[in-house]
C-alpha cells in the first residue's frame, strides 16, 4: 500500500509545536483587536485576475502564482498572500470606513520548494481601508512592531522608506533610469532596468549593490504631500518610541504600495531570509480592483519567519501543556468515563487511559501527561464511594468522597 505523505512544500505541524502557533495567532487577535480591528475570513482561492492585477510586474505573480483551472473552467489562484483578498472583499462589500480587518491563514506560491520557503505557508496581517492619515500609517506600522516585541523578540530592525505616488513617482523613476544606463548592473538588471528600475535597489547581487550605492533616492524626491506625509509618520513613529532605519533601498516585492512601506527583519536569521513581515500603503489597490478610490495601508508577517527568529533567539518557546488531572482507574474504566465528563463540564482539563490497561501503565501515563494530580479509582475506592486524589510531583494522597471530588479539585486547580 502506498504511505501518502504532505504534499511536496507542505508540512505538517504537530502538537506540541502547534500549540505554539495557537497562541501565536491568540497573542496576535488580542493585540490588534484591542486596536479596533476585525476578523475577515476570506477564501483561499481567488479569481486569478484578482491576483494579476495587483502584481503583474512581480515574481509572486508572474511566476510562482499557484493556478489553475477548475472543473467549471473558471482560472483560479490559490491566494499568494492576503492584502489582494482583503481589499477585494471590500470593494465587493463596501464597509463604512475606515474599515480595519484583520486576518490569519495559509498564502501560497508555487516555486521549487527550499529551505524556509514553503509552498503553503502561513500569514497573520492587518488591512485598514478608508483614510490616508498619516496617524494611522504610524497605528499600522507600530502594531506589527508590538507583535514582536510581545513575543519577546529584540533584535528586530524596522525598515522604512517611502515610495511617493503618482505625482512624484515617474520623475523620479527618470532619474533613476538615466542614472543606472552608465552604472554596470547585474546581468538580469542590466537587460530589465528600464522596465522597474526600483527592483535594481533591491537586488542582493554585488554588481547591482555597488553600481547603486550613489544612486539618487526617492525620499529626496518626493513631492510636497508626500514629504508631509512621511514626516508625520516618522515624528509619530518617534513619538511612540518605535525605533526605525531609513531605508531607500526598501522597495517590497509587490508593485502596489505608496508612500509608507516597511519591513521587519529579525537580525538573528541569515540576511536571505530575515524579513519577518512587512507592508505598506496601496492607495490605488481598492480602485485597480474594480472599487471607488480607496486609500489603505496594511502588514502581513509570516508565521513560520517568526517562529524561527523566536528560535534563534531563544523567546517564545514551545508552551507546557498539559491537562490538570489524569483520572485512572482500574475498575474497567467506567468510573474515568463519568470523572472526565464532570470535569471537563466543570472547566477543569481531564484526560485517561484507555484500553483497560494495568495500574501500572496508567501512572506511566499519567506522568508523561504532564499532569499534576492523578484521580484515581479502584476496586476500594469503588466500593467504599470514594476517589484517592495522589500529587503526582509530591506524591502526597487524600481520601475525598466520591461527591466531593469535582468541587475539591475545582479548588486545587484554582
Ligand atoms: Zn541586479
Ligand atoms: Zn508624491
């Protein structure tokens, strides 16, 4: 027989590991509803054009794009990553603004899998459509900051930059191409340039790194509003003690931010692959996809990425858990049937052994549970009513009353 395995890219995660990622995704919820964003629950897959039309200059779209046909013959792309679906679920919806939604859930491309690159991974991110405030840039910017503090991250670096707007963009997009024809680029810059001059400040390659150490920057080239604007979201930045790095290299790898982007690189990881989330205003997002302008700022961080900075830096480790008490019994295991069920129903965790194994056994597994006392019931404590509560750290025991046992440990468990 064949032994199916994940699909080549996916993993699975297991407890206690995944225990970890609930509370990763509960610390998240927290944070930001407590900041007045919403759950959106959107599908996993999209229209493809959905996807095309926000990103068509970009790798993510044009070449790891997870598509395909369906059995209807409609062309659809399993989400590569959650911004699109958000801001298409609101042009589709219409919500009062500002309309603040959060999410959490698998993206996917489809590329040769490789080490830290998954074709099913996971994100957790923040949308907010409806207002350009500067403010609310620093709001969006300063939660993804407080997610990693909250888990105890501190050697993380705030990437910021700006990408001006339609004003300012295209001239300064000029400069830059009259300025990289004479630089010597990357063989794969040298032939695209001219068609996105900003990936060149973002490429890794030596050639490219050097050729544009001097080249000019946008936020020396913005446009009056777009100066105003980025000022007010750094003195806000300040303001909350947030600290970030300038960084006009910072172009992100979708092609519809404005103004304020930003990443969050955990220094503990290698440089390749230290970008723990990011994100940026998309003001022209809502309207590329059908919708009434609509301006909008959002982050999404990678679940996997943030895990693996927690591991290097030794933060947010894999949480204890453990049921509170471990019921055995030695009578058949009627008695472990009715004590679990009353427990629970009480909110005290409870967990047994099955299969009417030996006494022996039980406590083995009782003690690799974790758990703190055993309840345990045999063929004296059946007969005379009564249950014999055992410390399994101190190894203490008491006799209570078979009626008694559910408000007594409701006590202990307190
Ligand atoms: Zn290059
Ligand atoms: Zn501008």
């Amino acid at each position: 027989m064949t032994e199916f395995r994940a699909p080549v890219g996916t993993r699975d995660v297991l407890p206690p590991e995944s225990a970890r990622w609930e509370r990763l995704v509960a610390l998240f919820a927290g944070l930001v509803e407590q900041a007045g964003y919403g759950l959106v629950l959107s599908p996993m897959f999209e229209d493809v054009g959905v996807f095309e039309r926000v990103g068509e200059g970009t790798d993510v779209v044009r070449k790891e794009m997870y598509d395909f046909e369906d059995k209807g013959g409609r062309r659809v792309a399993l989400r590569p990553e959650g911004t699109a679906s958000v801001v298409r679920a609101y042009v589709q919806h219409r919500p009062t603004p500002p309309f603040k939604a959060w999410y959490a859930g698998p993206g996917f491309r489809y590329e040769r899998p490789q080490a830290g690159r998954f074709r099913q991974h996971h994100q957790m991110g923040v949308e907010a459509l409806g207002t350009d405030d500067a403010d609310l840039d620093v709001e969006v910017v300063a939660l993804a900051w407080s997610v990693c503090s909250r888990l105890g991250l501190s050697q993380v670096t705030l990437l910021l930059n700006s990408l001006g707007d339609d004003v300012c963009r295209p001239a300064y997009l000029e400069t830059l191409r009259a300025f990289l024809r004479d630089a010597a680029l990357c063989d794969e810059h040298a032939a695209g340039y001219e068609k996105n001059p900003l990936r060149v400040l973002d490429c890794k390659r030596d050639a490219c790194r050097a050729a544009t150490d001097a080249a000019p920057r946008l936020v020396d080239n913005l446009c009056e509003p777009c100066a105003v604007h980025f000022a007010r979201v750094r003195a806000g930045l300040d303001s909350l003690g947030v600290a970030y790095t300038l960084a006009s290299r910072l172009v992100r790898g979708l092609d519809y931010y404005t103004r304020t982007t930003f990443e969050l690189a955990a220094d503990a990881l290698e440089s390749a692959q230290n970008a723990v989330g990011g994100g940026g205003r998309y003001d022209k997002l809502a309207q590329s996809l059908g919708g009434p302008p609509t301006p909008g700022i959002g982050f999404g961080l990678g679940v996997e990425r943030l895990l693996l900075a927690a591991d290097a830096e030794g933060v947010f480790p894999v949480p204890q858990s453990s049921v509170d008490i471990w019921v055995v019994d030695t009578t058949g295991g009627t008695a472990a049937l009715a004590l679990t069920h009353e427990l629970r129903a009480a909110g005290i965790s409870a967990d047994r052994s099955f299969d009417g194994r030996s006494m022996k056994s039980q406590f083995r597994s009782a003690d690799r549970s974790g758990a703190r006392l055993a309840l345990v019931v045999g063929d004296n404590e059946a007969a005379a009513g009564t249950v014999t509560l055992r410390d399994l750290r101190g190894g203490d025991q008491e006799t209570i009353g078979r009626a008694d046992v559910v408000e007594h440990v409701r006590k202990l468990c307190r």
